[in-house]
C-alpha cells in the first residue's frame, strides 16, 4: 500500500507543478498567478475540490512518470465563494500555453454538466493560446462540445468568463456566449485573428493591446462588461457580482438585511434640472434610492448614455436600467439598446425584477446610426422588455418621448407599475421638434418667428409636456415626489413578489439580432 500511495502522490506532484518552476516564474513575471493560485484566491480557504485531476490524452502505459501535459493543461473543480457552490475551470498557461486539446475540453465539459445538473454557477477562468494546433480537429471538436454547453444552460445557470491572459481565436467564444465577461488591465487581451495575420491580410499594424485589450472590449466593442486593474481587483469583482445573483433559474438571488441608501434623499428633487435641457448624473439618483447607495454598473465603460447593473431594495436584488443624460442626451442608439436588451434579458432568466429609470428624448438621429441598424438594434429594446415576465417597475425622471417612452419599458411593453416624478414630460416628441412640425407655417408667418416659436414651444410643454395626460389613461400608476421613489418601489416590488405570468407555448421567440 506503501508503495501504491507513493507512487500516487508522485503523479499527483508532477500535475499539481503545471508545466514547472521556469514557466511559473515567466507567468509571474508577466504580472499573472498561475491557475492554482487563482483558484485558491477566489475561493473560500480550503473548500476547492478538483475533478479529474488524473486526466491524461493517449495515456496507454500507467506504470511510469511520463506526464508530458501535466493537467492537460487546466485545472477543473467546484468549490465556494461566500459559503455558495460554484462549479470552475482555470486554464493553466504554463502547461503548453493553456492550450485547449481533446481532454483539456472534456475536462471543462464534465464541470458544466455537474454545473447544470447541480445548479449551480459556472465560470471559466481563461488563459490560453486557444485551439492546440498539435491535436487539429480533436480540439476543435472540443471547442464545439463547450460552446453546445454553453447555449444549453444559457438562462438556466450563470455562466461567467474571466479573461487573464490570452484568448485567441476559437478560444474568444466560449467566453462570448457567457453571460459576463471579466478583463484585467495589460495582461488579458481576446481577438479572432491576431496583430500577425491582421498585418499580413490587411497591412494593418496593431499591437495586441490595442486590438483586444481590456480597454478596447470594454469601451469600444462592448464584448466585455467589467474591467480591473489587476487579477485581485478582477476576483474581488466577480466576488461582488456573484453576491447578486441566484445560483440558477429556479432560486431566487440571496437577500441580505435591507439598509437605507447612505446617500440620503432630501435633495433628490433637486437633481434632475427643471431646464429640459441640461445634464445630470442618473447614478447620483440611483445612489439615493438604492440599499446602502451601491450600484454595480455592468457595462459601465461602454454605451455610456444608459446605465445598467445591480443593486438592492430592501435586501433584494434588482437589475437596474437608466438613461443617462451626461451623453447623448440620454438618446438611445445602436450600442446602448445592446446594452439595455441584454441586461433585461439576463434579469428576466434569473429572476431577478427590474426597475427602471427614464429620461429620454428619442432614439438618436443620423445617417451612421440609421446605416448600423437602429431599426434593428432598437428593437432589441422592445424585445427584451416585451418579452420579460419578472415585476417590472418604470419611474418617469423627466423627459420620455416618441418610441423611446415606449422602449423604456412603458406599461403597453410590459411594465407592472409605472410611476412619474411631477418633472415628467411624456408626448410624442420634444416641444421644439414638435412645433417646427405642427406650426411650422404660422411660425414662418410670423413677424418676429422666433419670438412665435418660444411661444408655441412654451404653449406645447404647458400643454402636451407632463404626466398627467398619461396618468389620466392610467399609463401612469402615480405621480410621485421624488423623495418617497424607494418607499414606493420597495412597495411595488413586496406588491409583486408571487408573480406569475403565462405565455403561449412556443420553442423560442426570434429575438431580433
Ligand atoms: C499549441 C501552443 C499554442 C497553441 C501557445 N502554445 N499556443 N501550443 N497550440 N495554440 C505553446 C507554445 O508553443 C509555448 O510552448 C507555450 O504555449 C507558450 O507560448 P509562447 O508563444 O512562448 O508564449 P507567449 O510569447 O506569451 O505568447 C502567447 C500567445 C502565442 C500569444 C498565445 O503562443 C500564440 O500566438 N499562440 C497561438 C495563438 C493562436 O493563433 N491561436 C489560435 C489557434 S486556432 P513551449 O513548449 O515553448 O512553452 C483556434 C481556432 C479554434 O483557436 C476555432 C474553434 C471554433
């Protein structure tokens, strides 16, 4: 037994050592931890637990120490974050490049299936030279086995990707299908092709950084949600969105005491400005109305003009969605309605309600914007909103115009309860773009146009600009002050809480993409 034991924990050495002392030391020198070390950050001391640690390709004689790929390059397991069952994998660069091979897959595959089967989160911890161009077809086969996976339990568990190193090519796209993506400053970078081929195909010169950096996924292609400035803040992140989220489609996220906003309220009438025109920080609103004022913004980098994320009322997670003034007016466009659609569509496969701020003058004008598709990116919008069965609460700041009310999850859209704070302008269009239409010819007329124009502006807002038309068709629930917005959700949320909605039976929608 001696010897049986002995020669176990040799084979389990040579694998728990990856790809040896030199590799390791290149990984930290390159500002990155190795898997292992990974793991044991993230996780709870001591309760990570591997699975097939023993995994090996064409092993066919057991009886000596002959591990070429120690690991087959990535380590997979389940353990806890804050007490919770997460099901993981963290590739192991220093084991030929992290790359991904027949058993290096099947290993990330027997961990979703227990993920699935289990109930529980999954997440992939990424670090790899993508597909190993040694095993050809057998990898990509592997890809194919973990993207099928991937879209199956889409909406049933939370699928999270943390990138901290590379993802090159196949390797970008499990990580895509995820529900989050993590990014970490200098060391992580995704693309399809890499600056070589790019220079070689279209002559373009672009380091790797700069084609897939965590900077450029996170502000300009909005393929990642989160960005951190090293591996620790990136883990402590994840931490913090794990704490919003149930652990799959049939639990409810885990409620934690309720704690008043420690920004308080009694200036929150002051904030948006009377002056429909001028800007204002929707998060300075949200802070004020929220549990504890935290609000974790996902996506915060990128489509600026709307602003999603987490946050609590009265202990309970809700996924927040605003405009946000500060850009674009608020406007909706062909980036921001990706944004506001995909965020809806992961709270309603979680259950998790929606609450949601408005002040929006319109979908964004223009050739580029009408070029790109905003007919079809802004029916996302609508989709998603439409398509939600979780309580959802809209609240009015200010301006909601034209299709864009609509998009903003109005009640004919699905909205339970929509409130309005008395600022609140709800028409068809803005009054200046309205009266250059309705009284364009008396205002040409006019001996001094433009003194008739500010009239009839000033005629239209006192008239058409307000809730109470809405609120007279019963589109608005309530005009609210400003200052009671948190009673009021937190009781509309209580009012909701057995909802339940049937629709008819189908095999799925065709989601406008
Ligand atoms: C096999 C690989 C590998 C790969 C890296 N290695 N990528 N082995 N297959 N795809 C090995 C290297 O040979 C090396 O082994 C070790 O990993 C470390 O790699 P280095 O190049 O020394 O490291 P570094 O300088 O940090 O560069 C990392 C890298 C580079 C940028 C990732 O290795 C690289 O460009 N790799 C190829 C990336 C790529 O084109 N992938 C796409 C594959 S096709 P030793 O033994 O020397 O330590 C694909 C399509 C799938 O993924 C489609 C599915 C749908």
């Amino acid at each position: 037994m001696e010897d049986k034991l002995n020669f176990m924990q040799q084979r389990r050495d040579i694998i728990i050592q990856g790809g040896g002392d030199q590799r390791i030391e290149d990984q930290h020198q390159k500002g990155k931890q190795t898997a292992r070390e990974r793991l044991e950050q993230f996780l709870d001391p001591g309760s990570f637990v591997e699975v097939g640690t023993f995994v090996q390709g064409g092993l066919e004689d057991a009886s000596t120490m002959d591990i070429p790929l120690p690991g087959e390059g990535v380590v997979t397991g389940y353990g806890t974050v804050d007490g919770r069952l997460i099901y993981l994998f963290a590739q192991d660069f220093t084991v030929s490049g992290g790359s991904l091979g027949e058993m290096h897959a099947a290993k990330i595959c027997r961990v979703m299936d227990l993920a699935a089967q289990n109930g529980a989160p999954f997440i992939g911890i990424n670090d790899s030279g993508g597909a190993r161009i040694q095993e050809g077809v057998m990898s990509l086969d592997g890809y194919g086995n973990i993207f099928y996976r991937n879209t199956v339990n889409s909406g049933v568990i939370p699928q999270i990707s943390v990138i901290m190193g590379p993802s090159a090519g196949g390797a970008v796209y499990s990580p895509a299908l995820t529900d989050f993506i993590f990014m970490v400053d200098d060391t992580s970078y995704m693309f399809i092709t890499g600056p070589a081929v790019i220079k070689a195909v279209t002559g373009e010169d672009v380091s790797a950084g700069k084609l897939g950096g965590a900077a450029i996924h996170n502000d300009t292609s909005g393929v990642a949600h989160f960005r951190a400035k090293d591996e620790q803040e990136c883990l402590t992140m994840l931490k913090t969105l794990l704490s919003y989220l149930p652990s799959n489609n049939l639990d409810s996220a885990p409620a934690v005491d309720p704690v008043e906003p420690s920004i308080p309220a009694d200036d929150l009438a002051d904030i948006v400005p009377a002056d429909a025109n001028r800007p204002y920080d929707v998060v300075d609103v949200i802070k004020r109305i929220v549990d504890g004022s935290e609000f974790f913004q996902v996506q915060q980098h990128f489509a600026k003009n709307a602003v999603v994320g987490f946050a609590r009322l009265n202990g309970k997670t809700v996924g927040i969605i605003a405009n946000q003034a500060k850009f674009l007016a608020g406007c909706l466009d062909i980036n921001s309605s990706d944004k506001i659609a995909r965020f809806v569509r992961f709270c309603d496969c979680f259950n998790i309600p929606l609450v949601t701020f408005v002040d929006v003058p319109g979908y964004l004008p223009g050739v580029h914007q009408e070029y790109g598709g905003i007919i079809r990116h802004g029916a996302k919008i609508l989709y998603a909103y439409s398509e939600a069965t979780v309580p959802q609460i809209s609240v009015i700041l200010r301006k909601a115009y034209g299709g864009a009310y609509i998009a903003m999850n109005c009640k004919s859209l699905g909205a339970d309860f929509a409130f309005a704070w008395p600022t609140a302008e709800i028409a068809v269009m803005g009054p200046e773009g309205a009266i250059n239409i309705i009284n364009r010819r008396e205002i040409e007329k006019a001996e001094n146009p433009n003194e008739e124009r500010k009239k009839k502006v000033d005629e239209y807002r006192t008239k058409f600009a307000n809730p109470y038309i809405a609120a007279a068709r019963g589109w608005i629930d309530d005009v609210i002050d400003p200052r009671d917005t948190r009673r009021q959700l937190i009781m509309a949320l209580d009012s909701l809480k057995n909802k339940h909605e049937d629709r008819p039976r189908k095999k799925h929608g065709n989601f406008p993409v």
